[in-house]
C-alpha cells in the first residue's frame, strides 16, 4: 500500500464518510418530505453501515501491521 494510503488514513477517511453520510440524514427526513423517504432513508443507513464496516476492517488491517 503507498504511504499516501496508510490504514489509519483509510479508517479516518471512512469515519469522515459516515458522518458525512450521517448528516445528510437530516435533510432527506425534514427538507425532502415527498421522496419516497423509506427509501432514502434506507440507502442513507446503507452508506453509513459499509463506511462503518470498511472503516473497522482498516483498523483490522492497521493493527496486523503492527
């Protein structure tokens, strides 16, 4: 793996992603009211779940390192 991808900036960029997922929750419940919410909710709590999941296997990775 290329030093610019190190597991702990993998794990870091994942953490980002959820959030960023995470945050993108509140729109889709109160401003997008018409979209089929279930849905979008759904898809929403997908994104942040893989994150979540890629980001503890990055850990994983990063402490088989040491």
């Amino acid at each position: 793996m290329s030093s610019a991808l190190t597991p702990k900036r993998v794990a870091v960029l994942h953490y980002c992603m959820a959030s960023v997922w995470t945050l993108l929750l509140i729109p889709t419940l109160i401003l997008w009211k018409n979209s089929v919410l279930w849905i979008a909710f759904m898809s929403l709590y997908a994104n942040v779940a893989a994150h979540l999941s890629a980001a503890k296997a990055s850990r994983a990775e990063q402490e088989a390192e040491k």
